[in-house]
C-alpha cells in the first residue's frame, strides 16, 4: 500500500445526530444532542472564567473554586454533591484551563432531574466555610505539589509559559503561584464565584438519553429563576510581541534533562489555527511523524518529542516537549528540531504526506465522538473557543482545505529564533546543590 | 481538576435486558484449525472496526532475568515485518488514520488497532504481518532496547510513577513473577535471539486470542481472519504456572526510597490480596470501592475531604491470574507523613473491626451498577477488552450478563466478611518514597527494620538487580 487515499469525512454523520440549542431569559446557553443508544447522559457545564480572569496575588483562583464547587451549597450541604452522586450511580470530574472552568458529571437518565437541582443548587447559592476552605487549601497544594513541584515536565513548562507570557495573565500557573495559594481569603472567593457563576456566564451541554423538551423544562425550573450577573471584566492585557529569543534553565536533580520550545502563535478563532494543527500533525503524530523519525529514531537523541497548540481564546503559544536520551547534549536535540522547523518553513511538503496528516487529524477528531461524554466536551469546546457548537460539523473541511502553502507560510511567520522561549531542565547532583548551600 | 481519574467514563451502547440487567452484544466466538480464538461482535454506530491480539503469558511468562523481554517483543513487533520495513509500517499506518498500541499485564500482552470500516482488509493484514511476520531488525533490536533503558530513568524523575515499580519489587520480592520489574540490568541481559525465541514461542495459534468488534461485513471477516491469523503455526499453548501467593510477612517490612529533592512524601501500604478468580471477587469490588475506590471513600474522605492531607487516596484491588495485593496509597507534604500514615492505618483498622453499613452498601451497589457498563461496555474497544479477559481467566458471558444480580445479591454480612478477611492491619508492607532526612524516623515507626535505597541507585529491588 503505496498510495495515501483521502479519508471518507464522516462529519456528515456526525451532524445527522440532530443537536438542538436554546437560550433562556437569563442568558443561559443550553445545547443538546439526544442518543438514546444507552440510558445515560453526559452533562457538562462550561463557565467562561479561568485563570486568565485572574490577578497577581489570587492566582490559581479559578482551579481552587472548581474545587469549593464540590463542598456544599445551600440545598446540598457539604459532601451531599459527590454522596447523591454516586448513591444514583453517577460519577463526575471537573477541570480548570486558561480561559474556562468546566463539571463533567456522568449519570444515569433516571437522575436527570436530580443533577439540575444539585447543579442549580450549587451555580446560585454556593457556601463558604472558613473550615472547609482551609481544608481544600491543603488538597490544592498537594494536587500542585504532585503536578507541578515534583513533576519535571509540570516544573519545566511552569517555568517556559512564566518566560514565554512577561505581560498577558497566561504567565502564571492555572493552579496557581504557591504564595497565592496559601494567601487566598474568604473575600477573593466571593469575589470570584460572583464574577464567574451566573447563568449568563455559562454554556450548558447534555448529550444522551434525554428529550430536548424534558431538558429544557428542568432548565427553566432549576436555573430558570437565577438572576443574571455581569460578566468578568474583559481581559485588556495584550502580550506584546515578542522581539528576541528568550532562554531559562532549571536546575533540578534528574536523572535526563528536559526541553520546551514555545512559539508566539494567535488564538483558536484565528484562521491560522487548521494549517497549525496539520503542522503539530505531520511533525509529531505517529512513527512517521517527522520529529519522531529525526529525534527518536534516525538520530536517537530523544526518548519522546511532541509538539501541539491546545484551545485558547486570547494568543497562545505552540509547545514542543523534547525528553533527551542520556548522554544527549540537550543542545544537539535542540538542533535537530530547528532543523526540521526550517526544513517544513523552505520545503513545500509532499502531497502525499499532507494527505497522510489530514488523514490522521482527522481520526483522531473523529474518535472523539465515540463517547456521549466526548461530545459534549467537544460541543461545549467548539461552543467556547471556535465561537459556535456548529463549528464542530464543519471543522473536517477546515482541516481538508489546507494547502501546503499554508503550512509552508506558517511555519515561516511562526517558528522564527525572534518569537521562540526555550527551556532547559538541567539535572543537577543533590551532593552538588548542598554544598553550595 | 478536581481529581485524578477514577475510571470515569460513560456512554456508548450497552444492552439493556428486560431486568435492567447490562448483557454482553451478541458475538461470536471460534476456533480455527491452529488453536486461535476468534471473537467477532458487531457495533454498527461508527464506520470503525477494532482489532485486539491476545498473546498469552505477559509477564508471567518472562524467563529468569529477562524481565521486560515480553514488552519489547511486543514494541518491536511493528519495527520491521516481513513485508515491510519499520518506516512503511508507521507511513501505512499513519497514511490510513490507523492506531495501533501494544500494552502488557501481568498475564498477557495485547496488541490494540483501529481502522475505518473500510480498511478493514488493509487494517488486518498490517496487524497479522506485525503479530505474525515480525523481522526483529538487529538494529531495531539496539534501539528499542536502548530507549527502553533511557526510560527507566525517566520513571525515576517521576516518583507518583516510580512509586508502583519500588512497590512491586519489594512487595512480591524475586521469587514471584510480580515481583520481577524490567530495570537497566535486566534490559541490557536480553539479546536477539531471546526475543525471536519468545515470539516463535509465545506468538502462535493455540496462545492467540482474535477479537474484531465494530463494523464488518461478517462472512467477509470471517474469511479474512481465517486467511491470516488462520496461517499462523500451531506451537504449544503457554502453561500456565500454579498459582503463587505473595511472600506472607512475619513481622511489617519497610522500605524507604530516598529522593533528597522531593517535597512530598509517596507510599504504598500493601498486604496480600487475591487472584481474579476467586469467588470473592464480586464483594470484594463492591467492598473495595466503598475503602478506597471512589471520591466518597472512606479513605478519600479521611485523607482529603474531610483533613486536606493530600490530593487523593486509594485502594486497589489487583486481580489478575495469581494471587496479588491490595494497596493502599496516596501522598502528602513531607511534614504531615506521619500524620496521613496513621491516618490511612486508621482508616483500614476501623474499616477491618467494623466493616460496613446498610446505606454504605446500598450506596456501593448503585455506583458499581452505574459506572460498570459504561467502563466496560461502551465502545467497541472496551467490549474487545472484555471479551478478551473473559478468554484468558476462563470466565464465562455470566461474568458480565449476571453482574447486577450478583452484586445485588451481595449481603451485609458477606461484605463485612470480605472486609474482615482482606482488610487486616498486621504485618503489612509498606513502600515510602520521598526526602529521607526528614521522614527516616517516621518510617522506623512502622517495622521493626527499614530497608532504604535511593532513586540514584539501579534498579527497583532493595539489594540491586534481581536475578
């Protein structure tokens, strides 16, 4: 099999599971999407606040609310959320980014109505016990202390996102600078669910076995009668451009070293943003991806390399994570990625292996939406940062409409030595580090 | 993220008989004239099918000091076939949108692939040529070996990692298949030769298990399976050893890991647990997701809720062909390890002396009820996973088309009986990763000697390499 076909867009059959959407009086956004292969749903329920709403000094506000949100409200009092939960055989996570703050909840159809009350309860009258914050404080610190300050990668990327943003609030941590955890008071939590929880401020996707009706009357119900608030403040800060490469080390006792490269690269709305993924694809997908076969397998100076640009709504930056085998000058693997970065920028890539990139993006998106739970993350995502759900039923021929010139431009205008942050995980001998102490 | 995952996940199509009891889809299963067995189910709601190779044996099957020889084999399988060198492999693969994934437990290794629909005679044929015509490339060999050395290093700068591997070794020691973790000398034993003896040995008919789940054409798959996998050589069926239980402690064993930069301290509490088959093992799930196995757990809810010692806190229950553990474990400050070790000890003694109530229990069956069919009969892949394990532990459809009734069956004092009798707090291991200045007297507290070894040195094993 010499010859790469075009992949079959199954795009269509995604849209033929009819989505529905509604807005009530109070600006909540309620997208649905019925399947009633199976008698479960996926509620999600994206707010649009995240760490980028967030100030020096009560960083980390945003993840350390997602966790109060679990501890209690007026209805359900502390430990009712999770205990009704799984007395109905439910299961729920939740999750903090950048830009939003997202409560996953999984449950059978027959407690629907239980999770718009318990959701209700919550998004209104949350509760705030001095006891229980002091508490949670301490689980944060060990979620960051587990994540971030014995995790090379977490400590690395910490450190590359703090040199690579000097002025836009993605410079600090979503979970938050240590001293701002340990700092936060019962005021700037207030402040915060003031500023974030209101329905006006959230989208709410159900994908499963319910009726469009039925969710729209527990809707009205339950959140119905919460007044709407004003939105957080606009995010004014814009990171200037960037003029000059930017390099950071940090020394750690290791046992390899680490690299992350960090390019300047616009929002997810920005037309840019297809060419930028066929780019991460046919560089980092796979066994044929370009940077494996230079890094990990022809020249074999790095353990595992990845390259990606994630969902954002203010610019972000495309990140590339190169694990170094032992007795790699980190710099040689360095090389090796400029290497390729400015072959893909002078070189027009190959029509086949174009299509081969396509191929597997596309894939990969569609898998995705096995699972009623990935689709709503997919629904709301697309919702929040593609600016339309709808936008998820055409995103296929966003990504077939790539040319090469695309990605050859891109590569150019991005991956330049001026626009790039790199960091370096130096391992440093524990001996060493106590003696100059 | 509020937590780590705890298996969640739900949707896909699950059957719902009359009783509201979840069934197996309806498959079929054969063996051809070489010993393979072969599963075919059908999930129509997406244009994909899956492919899932069995290979008996997994770890249990590794000779004497060649630990992670099983894993190599397998990672190697698509590094140059018959047909096709390592580099057309990944640009065939990757051109068709294709996944494939090798993975391995204790007992088997297992190759995962997924294709569109209409790929299906592609798709096949890639892992067939993989599974069955691997060429071994001496240089591919190097190299994978190599990596898979650097890699072990890199598991010692994640310690949440690291933590697992210390356990095992020293939980199960030398002289259990368990207890023998791939380290830098054992990767650098294997040659060659060793890893095309295992294939030739392992790779064959009667040790195979083929299951297709998704969207096929079934008499058109039927032949295409035959045609390749049908062609592979008999060999002999793998034997499986006896069961072995984990060495019992006479006295609590011990063992500090030392990682002078870590800020936290991780451990593993673990005494010995039971084999999949048991017959216990139906309220032991149940009961072992009310200790330690969901957010509201009891040592969740002492640990974190209701103290904020730390993130998360858990136990697990292994149940895989022998006899294995059950674990305690979780991490906090390295100011408060003693503090969230006494407390994790005092969870498990209460748990042990008063076991369970009526609601607990209730509780219990509605979220192992709820959150089953969904991780386990969801998307083709999870129906291929567990159609694949009913085959290798012998267990029948039963296993999954009467598990409401079976854990509504369950009675109070059959699950306090399994709290009692697997939950003990005597001569238990314990595994403590983090700053040993700090914490060398906490951990002197919990037996009557401490072995200690530091991150720097090779190995997993307390004493070194094991051999």
């Amino acid at each position: 099999m010499r010859t790469i076909v075009t992949l079959v867009l199954l795009a269509p059959l995604v849209a033929a599971q009819e989505t529905r959407t509604a807005t009530l009086d109070n600006g909540l956004k309620v997208i649905v999407q019925e399947d009633h292969a199976i008698p479960n749903v996926a509620m999600y329920l994206f707010y649009r606040i995240g760490s980028r709403n967030e100030r020096p000094g009560t960083t980390g506000l945003s993840h350390f609310f997602e966790h109060m949100m679990f501890n209690g409200a007026q209805k359900y009092g502390f430990g009712q959320f999770d205990k009704q939960m799984d007395d109905h055989g439910g299961n729920n996570n939740a999750y903090t980014t950048r830009d939003d703050t997202v409560y996953t909840d999984w449950f059978p159809s027959s407690a629907l109505e239980l999770m718009f009350d318990m959701e209700s309860d919550r998004m209104r009258d949350l509760a705030f016990d001095p006891k229980v914050i002091e508490s949670e404080r301490g689980v944060v610190y060990s979620e960051r202390r587990l994540s971030v300050d014995n995790s090379n990668a977490g400590a690395l990327r910490e450190l590359a996102e703090a040199t690579a943003f000097e002025a836009h609030p993605y410079h600090w941590p979503v979970v938050g600078w240590p001293s701002d955890i340990e700092s936060w008071t019962m005021d700037d939590l207030k402040a915060h669910f003031r500023m974030g929880y209101a329905p006006n401020n959230c989208v709410l996707v159900i994908v499963g076995d319910v009726k469009f009706d039925g969710v729209m009357d527990l809707a009205r119900k339950y959140m119905g009668p919460i007044p709407r608030q004003a939105t957080p403040p606009e995010v004014r800060t814009k990171e200037p451009e960037q003029r000059g490469e930017r390099r950071v080390t940090l020394s750690k006792p290791a046992q390899l070293p680490m690299i992350m490269v960090l390019y300047h690269v616009p929002d997810t709305k920005s037309a840019d943003t297809p060419p930028l993924q066929v780019l991460g694809t046919l560089l980092g997908t796979g066994q044929s991806s370009r940077l494996y076969r230079r890094l990990v397998d022809t020249d074999q100076l790095a353990l595992s390399v990845n390259g990606m640009v994630g969902n954002s709504l203010d610019p972000s930056t495309f990140n590339f994570m190169i694990q170094p085998r032992s007795g790699v000058d980190p710099a040689a693997a360095e090389k090796a990625l400029y290497d390729e970065l400015a072959k893909l920028g002078s070189e027009e890539v190959p029509a086949a292996e174009l299509r081969k990139a396509k191929n597997q993006l596309l894939a990969n998106h569609y898998r995705q939406l096995k699972t009623i739970e990935g689709r709503a993350n997919l629904l709301g995502s697309y919702e929040l940062f593609h600016g339309g759900y709808e936008k998820l039923f055409t995103a296929g021929e966003e990504v077939e409409a790539v040319k090469a010139a695309d990605v050859e431009r891109v590569a150019r205008q991005y991956f330049t030595a001026r626009n790039r942050t790199v960091a370096t995980l130096v391992p440093e001998r524990p001996e060493a580090r106590e003696v100059t102490q | 993220m509020k937590h780590l995952a705890w298996i969640v996940a739900l949707g896909g199509t699950l059957c719902l008989g009359l009783d509201g009891q979840v069934k197996l889809p309806s498959y079929t299963r054969e063996v051809l004239a070489n010993g393979t067995v072969v599963y075919f189910v059908q999930r129509t709601a997406l244009p994909l099918v899956s492919f899932r190779v069995v290979v008996k044996g997994g770890q249990e099957s590794e000779p004497a000091g060649m630990a992670g020889l099983s894993a190599a084999t397998a990672e190697l399988l698509r590094r140059g076939t018959s047909g096709r060198t390592a580099n057309q492999f990944a640009e065939d693969l990757d051109g068709l949108g294709g996944s494939f994934l090798a993975l391995e437990d204790e007992q088997s290794t297992a190759i995962a692939a997924e294709f569109l629909k209409k790929d299906f005679d592609a798709g096949l044929k890639m892992v067939a040529d993989a599974v069955l015509h691997p060429s071994f490339p001496p240089e591919e060999v190097r190299k994978t070996l190599a990596r898979r050395g650097d890699g072990l290093k890199a598991a010692k700068d994640n310690p949440n990692m690291a933590i697992t591997s210390y356990y095992r070794s020293f939980f199960f020691g030398s002289g259990h298949p368990y207890g023998r973790m791939a380290d830098e000398a054992s990767i650098d034993r294997i040659r060659r030769d060793d890893i095309v003896a295992y294939h030739d040995r392992m790779y064959v008919g009667r040790n195979l298990i083929v299951v297709v789940a998704g969207d096929f054409d079934p008499a058109a798959a039927r032949a295409r399976v035959a045609e390749t996998f049908g062609g592979a050589p008999s060999g002999d069926a793998y034997r499986w050893a006896a069961d072995q239980e984990p060495p019992p402690n006479s006295s609590p064993r011990v063992l500090l890991i030392d990682k002078p930069d870590a800020t936290q301290t991780y451990f593993v509490i673990g005494q010995p647990g039971v084999r999949r088959s048991t017959a216990d093992r139906v309220p032991l799930t149940l009961v072992n997701l009310l200790f330690g196995g969901r957010f509201t757990s009891m040592l969740n809810e002492a640990l974190r809720v209701h103290s904020g010692l730390t993130y998360g806190a858990s136990c697990r229950v292994e149940m895989a062909r022998l006899t294995g553990g059950i674990a305690i474990s979780t991490y906090t400050k390295t100011e408060t390890t003693e503090k969230a070790m006494d407390m994790a000890l005092d969870v498990l003694k209460q748990f042990s002396e008063r076991g369970l109530t009526a609601e607990q229990l209730a509780s219990g069956k509605a979220s192992l009820k709820g959150t089953y069919p969904p991780q386990h009969l969801q998307t083709a892949e999870q129906i291929a996973t567990t159609l694949g394990e009913m085959e290798i532990f012998g267990l029948g459809r039963d296993e999954v088309d009467q598990f409401f009734q079976r854990v509504d069956a369950v009675t109070l004092e059959q699950a306090n009986a399994a709290a009692r009798k697997y939950y003990r707090n005597a001569n238990l291991t314990f595994v403590i990763l983090g700053n040993a200045a700090k914490i060398r007297s906490v951990a002197a507290k919990y037996g009557p000697a401490v072995v200690e070894k530091s991150v720097k040195q090779a190995g997993w094993a307390a004493n070194g390499s094991i051999l």
